[in-house]
C-alpha cells in the first residue's frame, strides 16, 4: 500500500468501515509512515472535536421554546 492508497481509506478507517484485510494493511502502513500517521493523528483528533462540539451545544429550554413560539406566531397557515 503506498500514501495515495492509505490516505484514501484513512476516513473509511477511522469510521471503522474497512474490511478485516484492508484495516490491518491501512493500520501497517500508518505504522511506517510518519508522514500517513501525522495524517491520521489530525484527522482522527479533528473528528473527536467534531463529535464533541455536536453533542455538548444544546439551546436552553427557554430558547428553544421562545423560538417554537415566534415560529408559530410567523408561519402563515397551509392550505390545501
């Protein structure tokens, strides 16, 4: 496998979609290649924020109730 082949497959890896042969020669080329690992310790580092970012920003109650209101209060009711 050469850099082209592995950074390819490197979000295929990290999602854990990779079949058992291609995820043991992806994880033996970033094992010898500093350049594919630095790669892969980014983006593997960028998604875990991502995840994070997506799971720890929830509006408070009385925000989002605010906003259901007005809404409501603009939305022009559908007719058919």
């Amino acid at each position: 496998m050469d850099c082209d082949d592995c950074l390819e497959r490197l979000y295929t890896f990290l999602d854990k979609e990779l079949g058992p042969t291609e995820r043991k020669e992806v994880a033996q080329h970033l094992a010898d290649c500093g350049d594919c690992d630095d790669n892969f310790v980014f983006e593997e580092r960028f998604l875990r924020v991502i995840r994070d970012c997506g799971t720890s920003d929830v509006a408070p109650t009385e925000l989002r109730q605010r906003v259901l209101e007005r809404l409501r209060r603009d939305t022009p009711p559908t007719t058919l």
